[in-house]
C-alpha cells in the first residue's frame, strides 16, 4: 500500500498536498464542495497587523499557461481572522492549519506571528516575505539574506511553533536567502512565490492589471520553481516546501524528488476548486506507476 504520510517540522501529515496561500481563502469556502480534512493542510489567506482593501481592479488576468495577480494582501486583519475566520474554520477543519504572515515592516512582522502563535489551531507559520504585489512591503524584505534574516530572527523571538519562511524566486542568488533564514533560525522555507510579470491589452493599450505588474503562477513557472526546489533543498539542513505551477500528482512527485518535503498548489485552486482533491486521490496510481512506495523516500532520490 502507498505510503502518502510526510512529517512536516515535527507535524505528521497525511499526505504532502497543501493548498497554497491566497489561493483557498480561510479553508470553510472549499469545504462547502468537498470534506478538506482530505489534505494534509493548507496554508490561509495572507494575514497582516491591519485589515487591507488590496490593490484597485482589475487586478488579476488570464495568460497563457498561467495567470497575473495583483490582489495586494486584501485580508480583514490579524484580530478579525483569530475571532472570525478560525471560528469558521473549526466547523469543518479538524488538523492543524498553516498560518500566513505579512508585513511592511518587521514590527508587524513579529506584532502578527505573535499573535497568530497563540492559536491552539495554527501549526506552522508561513512567514512572507517574498510577495510582489505590494508595495514597500512582503518582496522588500526578501531579496537580500540580511534583511530576510532580519525577519527570520524577529520572528522566532516571539513564537513557539515551527517558522516557514517563504521565499521569492525574483533575486539572483535564492540559495544565498534560503541560507541566512536557516542561520537565522528559520524551522523550514517555502518557495517559489510568483514570478514579476506583466501583460499590455492591445486593445486598449494599457497593462491587464490596474497595478501594470503582479504575480506570475500557474504551469508555465514549474521547471522555475523546481530548479529552485532543488537548488535550495540541497543547500540547506531544514524542510523545504516546494510550490509553483503544480497541478498534478506527477508535478508532486516530481518536485518531492527535486527535495521537497511538501507541496502547495496554488493557481490551480483557481482554475479547478477540487484540484487538490484530484491529486490527492490520484497520488496512490502515480506512485504505483513509477514503482514508488513512500513519498518519505522520495527527497533522498537526487
């Protein structure tokens, strides 16, 4: 029988398939489709100190082989998400969920992940610093190792559970940042993030998105997103999750074998709202196909 279980930072999963921030809201939307104490977790909505409008619209946009976003954080704020959101969640969601956490500076940075810390429902905080839609915050913090390491360091200060910091792939040496965050005390690091990317409307001769650049996800970012898996899996001593343009279980393995440890999904939440559960339940054949018993195995393949 397959084995699907990983162990993500202390915390045993059933399977590696995360839904990836942004991309599955605070979780009780999906379960009105599908039970989703089906995944292993997932990772909510980014959460800031206080509550965002987000950036004008439109502000997301179809490509081909992906998609452009620039939402900007749009979230009703840390207290609002404790006292609203995870009461919501609890209804139907009976595992440990991932927190994520932004923020413009690093005193909001520790002010949320504190906070969050407190909740008996959270087990992991996904730290972000690494979002290219907003600006002065999230991306500014991590396209140098100082500054990641900064937060890194803040934020463990104040918190008890395992630290995820999530990375951006828009610098020129990942590995360099992904190593700063270990040595600042980081228990795991997720990435990618999205891709800068830009598209103009011939039509009407202006960009798709009112903010002219967003976020790049979806299939066409994989081999990206894998190389830089690998790169920074091999480069470190702490979990990885790997995350970016995957939408199948053969894309899951594939980056398992690249050194992850998990695996979010994320623009293809927003294609197919039972994407995840697809590949959950498709895992077990692709894994017999190609003669795999345990997924535990598969990050010590390359």
């Amino acid at each position: 029988m397959a084995k699907l279980n990983v162990n993500l930072c202390g915390i045993e999963l059933d399977n590696p398939v995360i839904p990836a921030s942004g991309t599955f809201g605070f979780g009780y939307e999906f379960a009105e489709l599908y039970d989703i104490n089906i995944l292993g977790t997932f990772s909510f909505k980014g959460t800031t100190k206080d509550a965002r409008f987000g950036n004008p619209t439109p502000r997301i946009a179809e490509t081909p082989m992906g998609m452009i976003n620039a939402v900007g954080l749009q979230n009703p704020g840390v207290d609002k998400v404790i006292s609203e959101e995870l009461q919501k969640l609890k209804k139907c969601f009976n595992k440990k969920v991932m927190a994520n956490v932004s923020g413009f500076s690093v005193d909001e940075y520790v002010y949320t992940c504190e906070k969050i810390d407190k909740c008996e429902q959270v087990g992991w905080i996904e730290v972000n610093v690494s979002c290219p839609n907003v600006h002065g915050g999230g991306m500014s913090f991590g396209t140098s190792p100082e500054a990641a390491a900064e937060v890194t360091r803040a934020v463990k200060a104040v918190t008890t559970k395992p630290v995820i910091i999530k990375l951006s792939p828009n610098v020129t040496d990942i590995v360099s940042i992904a190593k700063a965050c270990e040595e600042a005390g980081a228990d795991g690091i997720s990435l990618i993030n999205t891709l800068l990317g830009m598209r103009i409307d011939l039509r009407t001769k202006k960009p798709v998105i009112a903010n002219k650049m967003g976020g790049f996800s979806g299939p066409a970012i994989f081999p990206v997103a894998v190389r830089m898996v690998y790169q920074v899996s091999h480069a470190v001593n702490i979990p990885v999750i790997g995350m970016g343009g995957v939408s199948s279980a053969e894309d899951v393995i594939e980056m398992m074998m690249a050194g992850a440890t998990a695996v979010e999904v994320g623009a293809a939440n927003l294609v197919d709202p039972y994407a995840c559960k697809k590949i959950i339940e498709d895992l077990p054949r692709v894994m017999e196909k190609y003669g795999i018993n345990s997924l535990e195995d598969l990050k010590t393949l390359l």
